[in-house]
C-alpha cells in the first residue's frame, strides 16, 4: 500500500519534543475539537501514522498531532 497522505504531521520525523502542536484527544475523536500544546513525549514509534503521530502533551493529555503550529499561533483552546 502507498502513503499518499502529505500531511507533515502525521509523520514521526517532522514532530520534535517541546514542539506546538494541536491535537484531538481520544474523547474528542467524534467532534474533532482539537487541544493546543507542547509535546512532551511522542508514543507513536513508527515512522508513519494515517492519524497521526500520537503525543504526550506537556499538561499529559494524550492525543494525535493534527497540525503543527508556529510559537506565534494563539491558544484557541486552552485545555
């Protein structure tokens, strides 16, 4: 099967820790509400994630990186 996914997020090479990212935590997985934060650790091992990687944010809400984000972008959400 070929990756035809271009979303830098969902690749393990592109997410650093103390990275800005935003995620969707497991329970907003219906709505899609994704939380804002800093990448603690990253549990995903493998290289590539259709989801996307999945993080330990720095407040050890878990979640999948959805977008990247620059230190400049607002706090939409705050969890």
């Amino acid at each position: 099967m070929q990756k035809s996914d271009n979303n830098p997020a969902h690749y393990r090479t592109n997410i650093n820790i103390g990275l800005k990212v935003a995620v969707v935590l497991k329970k907003d997985q219906r709505t899609g509400k994704r939380t804002v934060g800093e990448v603690q650790w990253i549990l995903t091992s493998a290289s590539f994630h259709s989801r996307g990687i999945k993080v330990m944010l720095s407040n050890r809400q878990v979640g999948r990186v959805q977008e990247i984000l620059d230190n400049n972008t607002q706090l939409l959400e705050n969890p």
